[in-house]
C-alpha cells in the first residue's frame, strides 16, 4: 500500500478545505482534535505562478503540518499544471484541484464548477496535472453544472480514475444548488460502485453519528466536513471515538470551550493583528460557546471587543461568574 492509499485504511474524516478558514493554525487546532487529513484553502494557480503573497501564505506548510494536500483552482490546463508543480515542491500528501467551487466569480470563469460544463476538456485537464507531478493528484467536484437532464458524476469519475486521479471528493450537490436542498449522499454511493479510488462523500455532515452514516450508506472510506468545523472542530474527535471504539463522547466541556476561544483569537491576532484577528474569529466564536448558560450574553459581550486583551478580560469574567454559580 502507498502511503497515500495508507491514509483511507482507517476510515479518514478530513477537514474540508474553505477559504480564509482553513489555514495553518485551523488545521492545527483541527488535527489536534482528531482531523485525519487536511486541505489547504483553494490556491488560485495564476496568483500562485505570479508568486502572489497571498498564494505563498497558503502554500506554506510547516514540517508538522501533514498530512495535508494542496488544492489549487484556473482555468487554463497548462497553467494548472504548472502550479501543481510548483506546489508539490511545498511537499503535501497530494495536490487536489478544485472542480467544485460554485462562486460565480470563479465557476462562470471556467474554473471551479466551471469544469463541469465540459466533463471531457475536466478530465483531459486532470490528466496532465497527473503527468506534471510525482505527486498523487485528487479531484474535488459536485454531482453536476445542474443544468444536465444526466448527472455526468458516474462516468466522470470513471475517467478521471482512468487518467490517472488518486482519490475523488463529492460534495453530493450541483453547482447550481449552491447550498440549497440536502447533499444527497446516493451520489457518493453510486460513485464509489463503479470506481476502486477512494470516494470522499461531503455535505452536510455535521455529527460524529452522520459521518459514520455517510459511510455505512455510501461504501465510501472517508468522510469530509466544513462549515460543522469552523463552529464545532471537536466534531473530529467525536467522530473518531464512534468509528474506532463506538463511542457517543461528551460534548466540550466550559474549559475546553473557553480555552480554545483563547487559543484561537491568540493565534489570528498573531497572524492578522488587531482588530482584524479578532474580527476574523468571531465566526467560530459563536459556534464554541453555543449551549453554555448565558452564551447568548457572552456572545454580544465578545463581539463588541476588537483587542484581544479585552476578548480575553471578558472570557475571563464569564468563567469567573461560572465558578461562582
Ligand atoms: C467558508 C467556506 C469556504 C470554502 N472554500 C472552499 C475552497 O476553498 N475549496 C473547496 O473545494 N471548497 C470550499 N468550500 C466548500 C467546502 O469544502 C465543502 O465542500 C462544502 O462546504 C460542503 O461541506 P459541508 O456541508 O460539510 O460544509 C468552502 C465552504 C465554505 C463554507
């Protein structure tokens, strides 16, 4: 078994990759709480040819920041390969293209979503990808455009096999759902029924008991999970405990939730400075006190603060006034 094919044998439940949201210090905190693998936010392969800045931050991966893959979004095959290579050179587990992403900016622009208005150009496209690079080279893609009478998902993905991918991601809706309606997970099914890479079902997998459902459903070795992550990231530990030992876990407890409410606006606040790091952690902050007594109070306390002296002054207060109840 290669390492990579290693990486399914134990039922991997991987954090999804979403821009602005999963970067070095998200993934850590996600893999430390029992993430198996993760993706990097989307690379945009023009800005990462250019050298942008912002391709290069994200292209950084620290020695102990694996196994991670790399996932990188155009619309021009050579260009695309091009920026495999350069990002196999940052040495991830494997360089994943994005074919799923539904924003019209980068969809109608052929990137993204944008591939599966033309399966066939998709697949020459992942080909020579797969020929540029040593590394393993994965697809992430949704069921369809959703203006098809046919889901092209089925045969594609027996293609993309074909040429040479080493693993799929199925976000169980079409572009043009977006988000709406449920993911159907069926999709995931009948894709792993006809192809022996592994399938990773996505979409709407919020709890440790739906992603073990997604896979006794579907027959796919690995599951992946987004937005639950950015509000509840034990969701991993959770649902390692129910696939390795059969295990409902407690939910976090007030400490942990606080700690890592710490711990995270530390880390953007290093990362972007203020106000802008504590801005940017407020979209998570709402998720890790959600259910604790006097979280909706808590909330609006924290969400005026724009320091992190003063997010951690107020945090400080709460727990005090816990102690003392
Ligand atoms: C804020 C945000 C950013 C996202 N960025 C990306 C991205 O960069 N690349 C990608 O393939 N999908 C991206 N996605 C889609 C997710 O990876 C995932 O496929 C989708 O959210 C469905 O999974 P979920 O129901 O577990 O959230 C993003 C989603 C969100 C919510």
């Amino acid at each position: 078994m290669t390492p990579f094919e290693s990486l399914f044998a134990n039922r991997p439940v991987i954090l999804a990759p979403m821009e602005d949201v999963t970067n070095a210090s998200f993934r850590g905190l996600c893999r430390r709480l029992g993430a198996d693998l993760c993706v990097t936010e989307f690379v945009n392969a023009e800005g990462l040819l250019r050298g942008c800045k912002k391709a290069q931050r994200k292209l950084t991966l620290e020695p102990d920041d694996q196994p991670t893959a790399i996932q990188i979004y155009g619309s021009d095959p050579p260009r695309l390969a091009e920026a495999a290579m350069v990002a196999a050179e940052a040495r991830p587990c494997a360089i994943d293209i994005n074919c799923g992403c539904w924003v019209p900016k980068v969809a109608r622009r052929g990137a993204g979503a944008g591939w599966l208005r033309d399966p066939a150009a998709m697949v020459e496209m992942a080909a020579l990808v797969v020929r540029s690079v040593s590394l393993p080279v994965t697809v992430k893609t949704r069921i369809g455009y959703g203006t098809e009478t046919e889901m092209p998902i089925v045969d594609l993905a027996r293609r993309l096999e074909d040429v040479g991918v080493r693993a799929l991601t199925l976000h169980c809706r079409t572009a043009k759902m977006g988000y709406r309606q449920a993911a159907d997970w069926s999709w995931a099914a009948k894709v792993q029924a006809v192809v022996s890479i592994p399938v990773i079902a996505n979409g709407d997998i919020k709890s440790a008991e739906d992603a073990a459902r997604a896979m006794a459903e579907t027959g796919c070795p690995g599951v992946m999970i987004g937005r639950r992550a950015i509000e509840h990231p034990w969701v991993f530990r959770e649902a390692r405990a129910l696939l390795d030992q059969g295990t409902h876990l407690e939910p976090p407890t007030l400490a942990e939730r606080l700690a890592l409410c710490r711990e995270h606006l530390a880390q953007n606040v290093a990362e972007r400075g203020e106000p802008f790091g504590v801005n940017h952690t407020r979209r998570h902050l709402g998720g890790y006190i959600r259910g604790l007594r006097g979280a909706a109070a808590l909330r609006r306390e924290l969400f005026t603060q724009t320091t992190l002296a003063t997010c951690l002054a107020t945090l400080d207060r709460f727990e005090a006034r816990h102690a003392a109840d």
